[in-house]
C-alpha cells in the first residue's frame, strides 16, 4: 500500500509523470548502461570545473 501511494504522489493530475519521477527513470536507465569508470570520469570532470570556476573568482 505505501509503494501505491508514493505512485500517487509521483502522478501530476492529468495521469503523466513528474518531472522527479521522469529523473528517477532516467537515472536508473544511465545505472544500467554504464559503469563505475563513466562515474568515475564525469565526477572529475565536474570537480575540475568546479575549481576552474573557483580560481576565476
């Protein structure tokens, strides 16, 4: 009953999903198609950016 109920919550009225629930299953379909080395690389990447863009400022 507690997972019929979270579906509720995840349902705009007009039936579709949100936008979280659309994130949700579009995380889990990534999770499948890659491996730990892909999140290994998208994390450094974003860590560089990061201290980039906290050195130019």
């Amino acid at each position: 009953m507690a997972k019929n109920n979270q579906n509720n919550r995840n349902r705009n009225n007009d039936g579709n999903m949100t936008v979280e629930e659309a994130g949700g299953k579009a995380g889990q379909a990534t999770s499948a198609n890659h491996d730990r080395e892909f999140y290994e690389e998208i994390g450094r990447k974003g860590g560089e950016a990061r201290a980039r863009k906290r050195n130019n400022n």
